[in-house]
C-alpha cells in the first residue's frame, strides 16, 4: 500500500521545492505513491532532497507510455529519446531482428517491443546495466548480454540485424562537466562520455555495424544537432546510406545508416 493515503503532502512538497525541485507537487506525488509507508516516504525524500535523481529515488522511469526500472548507477532514459523509438518503429516488421547495443536499463528495446512482436536482444558493457536490462526485456523475451558493443552479441547475430538501436554516450569529455549534478554526480560516466567529440564510440559501432546488418537493416543513434553531420560521414565511410531527422519539439536529433 502506498503513503500516499496516509501522509500529509503538504511539508513533503515544501521540502523538495526548497531543495530546487522545479515539480515539486508531482515528485511528492510520486514519490508517495511508491512508498510502502510513512518511513519509507521520509527516506525516499531524504534521497531526493540530498540531490539523487527522482528515478533513482523511486525505481523507474516514464519512457514511451513503459515504466523502466533503474538501478542506481544505471544510465536513466532520457524522454527526447522516445524520439529515436518512433523512428525505429517506422522501419521495423513484425518478427525482425533487433538489438538494443549499449543499452543501459534497456528501455529502447522494451518500447520498440511492446509496439512490435520482435526477436529482441539487448547488450551493455555494465553489469548493473545488463541486471536491469533483464528485468525490464523478460517479458518481451528478451536476451541480454554482458561485454564491450558487438564482441557481447551471439556470432549468430552477424549478417541478421534488421534493426540495430545504440543510444551511445555522445557528450564531448569536456562537456561533462557543464552536465545537470543529477547526471554528472550520479550516472556512471561510461554511459555519457563520447570522447574528445563526442563521438568516439559511435565511429566504433559505425565500422562494425555493416557485418552485422541484414541486407537493407537500419542502424539508430542519437547525437546532438551540430555532431549529427560528423556521425552520418562516419556511418557512410564504412557503406551505409544515412538520413538525419529532428524533433524540435523534444529536442532530439536522430542519425540513420542503412546497409545496401
């Protein structure tokens, strides 16, 4: 049963909005609704107002109409990423191959799987990743696997991929700093850091992605607008066909590569 009947929202609103909470009303309201009791609803508001992100504080996260479960120290799925989902949909058949690489707690692959019935598999280099991951797929029948990009991935997987999601870390190193603390302080730097451009482990999918796409298979990353020039001459040095699409809305910016 959650607090939420219980307590009292009111200081509960007052101490977040004082700790810089901009939502305050609905971060109390979330939090209460997933707090078992009353001391657990302290300790969650004692988490939120120290600065840990809200997705922490409660276990989950809002993406395509899913609740993600998130681990502290797991990548938290940012919603401009739904973005890079509805493209993906738009090219993915009932029963394709898809792979979530780099996959954190593996919301790109469960929301493209709770649009399609999909053969789904999912990797990550962390292994508090890959245990979320496991979580959330499980009920798409998902696999997922521990290891660096494409060495994590069954060799039968080579030359099958229809459709390939890598949401890559893509922040310059130096940029990192200028991050929000909630990412900064809290998500393991693996899963931001790009190197020097950006776009160090993207070039690395790039090369590797054309032996493991199907004939006509997609390849999905998000960059930032002005990186998304540099990351479609990366995908189209190694053979693919690229497109660039924007939301402005959500302020995503999504590069497709496309195998001949």
């Amino acid at each position: 049963m959650s607090a939420s009947s219980a307590v009292e929202l009111g200081p509960v609103i007052e101490r977040l909005r004082a700790s810089g909470c901009v939502f305050a009303e609905d971060e109390a309201a979330l939090i209460a609704e997933t707090a078992r009791d009353a001391d657990e609803l302290a300790a969650m508001v004692d988490q939120r107002v120290s600065g840990s992100p809200l997705e922490y504080v409660v276990g989950w996260a809002s993406f395509c109409g899913l609740r993600i479960a998130v681990d502290p120290g797991v990548f938290i799925p940012r919603r401009r990423t739904e973005f890079l989902v509805a493209e993906a949909l738009k090219v993915t058949a009932v029963d394709a191959v898809v792979v979530d690489l780099c996959c954190g707690a593996g919301a790109l692959g469960a929301a493209v799987a709770s649009e399609r019935q999909v053969s789904l598999y999912a990797a990550d280099i962390e292994p508090a990743a890959v245990r979320c991951a496991r979580r959330n797929l499980a009920a798409f029948g998902g696999n997922v696997y521990q290891g660096d990009l494409f060495a994590a991935l069954p060799v039968r997987l080579r030359g099958r991929i229809d459709v390939l999601l890598s949401n890559v870390p893509y922040v310059p190193t130096d940029e990192i700093r200028l991050l929000p603390p909630e990412a900064r302080l809290y998500e393991p730097h693996v899963t931001l850091d790009g190197g020097p451009d950006g776009l160090a482990t993207l070039r690395r999918v790039a090369a590797e992605a054309p032996d493991w796409l199907t004939p006509g298979g997609h390849l999905f990353v998000e960059t930032s607008d002005r990186q998304a020039p540099l990351a479609a001459a990366a995908m189209r040095e190694h053979g693919l066909a690229t497109a660039v699409t924007t939301d402005d809305e959500l302020g995503a910016t999504v590069v497709r590569g496309t195998c001949p």
